[in-house]
C-alpha cells in the first residue's frame, strides 16, 4: 500500500505545479491556489509516508 501512497503523492504534486503554471499563464488566481492546495496536499502524503517508512526500519 505504500508504494501507492507515495504514487499519489507524486501525481498530487504533479497535478499542483501544472495547476500553478496553467493559473500564471492564465491569470487565474483561483487556479494558482488551488495548484498550492494540491501541491501541498501531496508534500504532505509524502512527508507521512516518509516518516511510515523511518519508523519501520
């Protein structure tokens, strides 16, 4: 389960920078944030999985 977790975290950080950079180019605001709100989202699946993986070893 855990590889599928840190998959997530990717493509939640993935979909964030391209959210970002379609809002920049756009001028979108709105969009801007919401790519911060995922990006952030999948900083933070990562860093919990991350730690996941510390304690188990």
């Amino acid at each position: 389960m855990a590889a599928s977790e840190k998959a997530r975290a990717k493509a939640e950080q993935a979909v964030g920078k391209a959210a970002q950079a379609v809002g920049r180019a756009t001028g979108n605001e709105k969009l801007i944030a919401k790519g911060h709100a995922a990006e952030a989202a999948g900083n933070a699946r990562q860093a919990k999985e991350a730690v996941k993986d510390t304690a188990r070893h």
